[in-house]
C-alpha cells in the first residue's frame, strides 16, 4: 500500500506543478526534436515538456529518453531531474528515481545562495523531499525517511499526506507521541479526515 501511495504522491506533485497542464501536444517526435534543436533555454525546455507529457501518457521509457537528453543541456534546471524521478518512480524504479530526487534539493540549495539564474519549482522541491521520504521508508531507513518528511513540511506545512507518512514513520519508530501530534496537526488542517482521526483513536488506546 504504501508503494501504490508514493507513486501516487509523484504524479499528483507533477500534475500540481503544472508541467502537464501547460505541456503542448508534439504531433510528431520529429516537430519536437526540430523545436528542441533551437539554441537557448528552449532547447531543453522543449525535451522537458516532451517528457512530461509522456509521463502524462504513461510513456515512461520514452520520457526519460527525453528527460536524460533535457538535463545534459541544461544539468541546473531542476524540472527535468524531478521529472525523471517520477517516471522511474512510475517504473517502481526506487535506485533510480532515488538520485534525481536529491538533485533537486541539491540545486534548490544552490539557487538559494543567488549563485544561479533560474527559478526553482517549489512544489517540485517539496515533492522530491516528500518522495524521497517514501523512498527511504520503503527501505526501512526511517531516520532519513523522517528527515525528508520534515524538510517537505517545512516548504510546505499544509502538505496532509507528508503529515500522515511522518506520523507512520514516527509510530514505526515507537515516538508514539510524535505520532499523535502528527496526525492531530492533520486533522486540524482537515477536520474532515476520518482516517486520521481513526489512527488517533487507535494509538491512544492501544
């Protein structure tokens, strides 16, 4: 289950971020290698775009041809790394998608300090925490899983399935009481959530 729920999570911050909103429709891979030929920006932007869109299409082997091609053209722009960690991520491809995950964090730290040009993505920053949290629970590791959690929440501290993976995280770990704190900082953002609400009962009186 919590497989099915970090892939999950991948696509639904790659759809938040707008990439496959605004990617136009290539007709051709011909159209698009000619507008991704032109120098500048739009060289890579062009490759990008052509993968998030096949990422849309469940094309996962072709984005990340795309995808490898959009980063060596342009290796500071966060888009196209965050990209291929969800199409690996989609691939259940956890090694993989692991690195590019980290490259963005690596760069969103780097176009802090002003050093760089480019704007970052926010919700693809806190996406890749957030995935990179499933990734290492997934493997059992659950301090860096709990590190990555914190630095997504921190970003974006309304973000309700990071606050559930971190209160999981916490229980796996017997911080039974961070758990419950977790899950009630939850419920207050969405007093709605019976399954949160069901979880506090549950470790209270268990």
């Amino acid at each position: 289950m919590l497989a099915e729920l970090m892939v999950v999570l991948a696509l639904s911050i790659a759809m938040a971020a707008g990439s496959y909103a605004r990617t136009r429709v290539w007709s051709t891979s011909v159209t698009l290698w000619s507008d991704a030929s032109a120098k500048g920006p739009s060289r890579y932007r062009a490759a990008n775009n052509a993968g998030a869109a096949l990422i849309a299409e469940q094309r996962f082997d072709e984005a990340i041809t795309y995808l490898v091609w959009a980063v060596a053209a342009n290796p500071r722009s966060v888009e196209p790394y965050y990209n291929l960690g969800v199409a690996y991520l989609q691939q259940r491809d956890i090694s993989s998608a692991l690195p590019h995950f980290k490259e963005v964090l690596k760069i969103n730290e780097s176009l802090k300090g002003g050093h760089f040009g480019y704007r970052t993505r926010r919700n693809m920053v806190v996406g890749s925490a957030a995935n990179l949290g499933n990734i290492y629970s997934l493997r059992g590791d659950m301090d860096k899983a709990i590190h990555y959690y914190k630095e997504a929440l921190a970003l974006d501290p309304g973000a309700l399935s990071v606050h559930f993976n971190l209160a999981q995280a916490y229980q796996r770990t017997g911080r039974t009481g961070l758990a419950i704190k977790e899950l009630e900082e939850l419920l207050r953002l969405d007093p709605s959530d019976r399954g949160a609400r069901r979880a506090i009962f549950q470790l209270k009186n268990q």
